[in-house]
C-alpha cells in the first residue's frame, strides 16, 4: 500500500512538472531574423531589409493555447569582428505580409565601442495576439548606418514573447 502511495505521489510531480515546463516553453518564446547588409551600403540613408519568419503557430504547434502575446525583450546582434556601433539607429517592425506593421523595438544613438550584441528598447506594450498568430509574419529592419560597411555583416535581430495560457 506504501509503494501504491509512494508511486502516486511519484507520477502525479511528474506529470506537473511536465505541464509547468511545457506552459513555461509554450509562455515564453523567441523569435528569430537575419538580415544581410551588404559592403558598400550608403551610410547616413534609411535602409531596410525584410526576412520571413515564423507565427506563434509555426513555432509552438498551436496559437490557441496562448494569448496575450507580448514582447518581453529584443537583442541585435553582428557577426564577430563587427561592432553594432556600425549602426546610427535600428528599429524592428513586425506585420503580416507587409500589412498590420507594428514597430517592436528600436535603438538611436547607439554608441560607437558597444561590441557586436545591442539590447533594444521594446517600443510596444499592445498584445500582438491577431499578428502572431496569423498565417505568416515578417520582420522588417529598419537601419541607419555611420559609414558604409566594407563587407557584409550578418545582422540577427533575436525578440522573446511572452504570453498568458489559455484556461478553459
């Protein structure tokens, strides 16, 4: 009778921690785009680069089991031997196919010895729920350069979400 308990107690943490870490992957999410910014690029012009990426659908099986999607922190980052101080300003819009455009987090005034990683500020506080979870969603990054780049430069713009479970 103590080893039924025992195993009860055993299988019932089990399967918990299980929902909790799945909730906690399924909460909290990233998203990734790369852009090329090719040698030669004119500096002191506003340019921009569009990649596909991925909906909460793409990402986790299923946008039903999630709402209230924010964005919880942004990051760009170069190639190594590059600086982001490269860069004038950065801004990051998300959107369905070019349309619905939400700008998600930007940086001016970046600094010339900032080192290959940039931490941005995240310039919304809506819930993005229609946009994640639509069919396709694109990344389009907006860019002003200091000079131009004498070889490419990989740019990875890395946004986390978060989001609420939802309970039925």
């Amino acid at each position: 009778m103590k080893n039924l308990f025992l195993s009860a107690v055993v299988a019932t943490a089990t399967l918990a921690s299980c929902s909790t870490v799945s909730s906690i992957l399924q909460n909290t999410f990233p998203y990734n785009a790369t852009v090329l910014v090719t040698a030669g690029s004119p500096a002191n012009t506003e340019l921009s680069s569009v990649t596909a990426g991925q909906s909460v659908n793409q990402l986790l099986g299923s946008g039903a089991n999630v709402k209230d999607i924010r964005v919880s922190n942004a990051t760009m980052s170069v190639n190594s031997g590059t600086s982001m101080g490269v860069f004038k300003s950065v801004k990051v819009y998300l959107s369905n196919n070019g349309s619905n455009q939400t700008l998600v987090a930007s940086r001016e005034s970046i600094p010339d010895n900032v080192g290959n990683s940039l931490s941005m500020d995240v310039t919304t506080t809506k819930t993005l729920d229609n946009l994640m979870k639509s069919g396709s969603v694109e990344a389009r990054v907006v860019y002003v350069l200091k000079q131009s780049p004498t070889s490419d430069i990989s740019l990875k713009t890395s946004i986390g979400f978060s989001s609420v479970p939802v309970t039925n």
